[in-house]
C-alpha cells in the first residue's frame, strides 16, 4: 500500500479531506467509490492520518507510520478474507461488537470496510444504526470501500458522503512508475493492463513480461505475409492462453488508437516510446486505421466469451496483416 503515491494521483480528494478536517466539517461516514486501483484504500488510511498526526497527515511520523501498519488502536480495518469472496456479517458484527468497547485512546476513532459492495443486503443493514448512532458516544468515522456502486444498498449510500475516484491515467500511472526507475516503454505497457501502480510494477517483474513485450513489437512490425504465417506457427502454443492474447490485444489496441492520432498530434500519444513506430505504420496504414482498430476491438470483445484464443489468434493472423 503506497499511500503518497495515491495522495499524488488523487491530490484533489486529499485536499479536499485536509479542508474539512481543518474546517471541523469531516463527515461521520465516507462512502469512496470508484475503480479497483484507484487509491480509495489508501485515502481512507491517509484520512486517519489527518486526525492524529500532529503535522497534518506527512505519512513520516511514528503516528502516520502506526496507522499506516494498522498499529493504531482507534483505526479498524475490515476487507475480503483471502479464501472468500465477500464481507460477511460475522466481519461486521465483529467489528460492531469491538467499538462497543471504550477504547484506551483519546479521539476520534475511525473504521474502514473495504469492500462494503461485495455484502449482503442483510450483512449492510446491519449497520445503519451503527453508523448513526455508534456505541458509548465516541466520536466515529466510517469510511465505506466500493467498486461498484450499484451493489451498495440505498439506506447507507443515503447516510454517506460520496467520493468517487476517478481512474488515474496511463501516462500518470507509467510516470509514478518511471520515477522509481522503471523503463518508461515497460511502465506504459504495464499500466495500459491496470488501473494498480503496484499491479503494474509486478506485472513488469513476472516471468514472462519479457516475452509478451518482444513478441508485441515484433507484431507491429510485420507488414509481410509469410511473416505473419511464421509468426502464428513459432507462437501458437503462448497465445491459446487467453490471457496471454488478451494482453497482445490490448497493447495492439493502443498502438493503433495512437497510430490514428500521430497525424494530427503526438501531444497525446500514450506509447510514445514508440514514436518512430507508430509515425511509420499510420504511413503505411493510413487507410485502413479505423478498420483494424475496430477488427482487434471485436477479436478482444470476443474473448469475453467462451471461445477458443487459438482461433482468434488465427484470425488476428489472417485478417490483419
């Protein structure tokens, strides 16, 4: 959990939380909503650390570094254990049961449910009261964690303060990434398959990142047909994986949704590592852009469903060189 690198990407949201601490105007209960890897995690941990730290929330001092390794007594933290899939009412009783109790520490305490989508109805109900009206009077903060808000029941998105968190762009995730020395290429072409920093970084780290990244530039540079013929025999086997192909699509969608830009601007290319490969195929492809791109967008569409990946790497091969 890097919770700087999140305060970065979200800057506006923390601010707006420091703001209404400084303002005595914090809400009793936080509903944070918005894509997987988009830092709500990590602001619910950084508001925790705008109540008790002495110097505003500077993540550095044995208080932020309490919260932050969930050593704070007053903060409680509740998520999807691993071998489940959801929250269950035992975590939420659980967690009501433990603030009946009067804690040893002075202020504000504050508790975090992550993952508040994934309940029952019942298991979210439950804790109306409890957000209303917390046991013995202490002063309380819920902050609430959803993917998707539709599974959130309408009684505690009413009681709530709504954040959504905006996905954070490619070229801001890629540049948090090449900062902490990771090649800028490889840094885009991890964020482009995830909305998570640290996702991406891991993905960069696996077996066969270098694999699927030489095998991705090799594709874009073919423009022969017994190349390609060559391509499919030598490759086969990888991208039957579904998942191996779904990553060649979405690197391949990229590259033509930048190789239609170039011509009118190369402001806002997001693989512009590639600069001189992109220049060069929207050249040599200029009329048939828009048809590839919408031909890879139905091969990655199609993948969605039960098919085989062998065939639609066949019939990458065949209908796209």
């Amino acid at each position: 959990m890097n919770v700087k690198r999140a305060i970065l990407s979200q800057n506006n949201i923390f601010n707006m939380l420091k703001k209404a601490n400084n303002n005595h105007r914090l809400s009793h209960a936080y509903l944070f909503y918005g894509e997987k890897g988009t830092g709500k995690k990590e602001l619910a941990y950084a508001l925790a650390t705008i109540l008790y730290c002495p110097n505003g929330g500077c993540l550095e001092c044995n208080t932020c570094k309490n919260i932050l390794n969930n050593n704070h007594m007053n903060i409680d933290y509740i998520g999807i254990d691993s071998n489940k899939t959801m929250i269950s009412k035992e975590q939420i009783m659980a967690l009501q049961d433990e603030f009946s109790k009067t804690s040893l520490v002075d202020g504000t305490r504050v508790y975090i449910v992550d993952g508040i989508d994934t309940a029952s109805s019942a298991a979210q109900n439950s804790l109306l009261k409890f957000i209303e009206d917390p046991e013995n009077q202490t002063p309380t903060i819920g902050i609430f964690l959803a993917t998707d808000l539709s599974n959130v029941v309408s009684t505690i998105i009413s009681r709530c303060e709504l954040v959504h968190f905006d996905s954070i762009p490619i070229s801001l995730r890629a540049n948090m990434l090449n900062e902490e020395g990771i090649d800028l290429l490889d840094a885009l072409l991890a964020s482009i398959l995830t909305n998570n920093v640290e996702d991406a970084g891991l993905m960069i780290q696996d077996t066969n990142y270098l694999k699927r990244k030489e095998l991705f530039l090799n594709f874009i540079s073919i423009d022969k047909a017994q190349d390609a013929v060559l391509f499919f025999a030598n490759n086969v086997g990888f991208y039957s994986d579904s998942n191996e192909l779904k990553i060649l699509l979405s690197w391949l969608i990229q590259f033509l949704e930048d190789s239609n830009l170039v011509e009118k601007s190369n402001e806002n290319l997001i693989l512009n590592p590639l600069y001189d490969k992109i220049k060069m195929y929207s050249k040599k492809n200029k009329d048939c852009l828009n048809n590839k791109l919408e031909f890879v967008l139905s091969l990655f569409d199609k993948l969605k469903y039960n098919v085989s990946a062998k065939n639609i790497f066949h019939e990458l091969i065949v209908n796209f060189i």
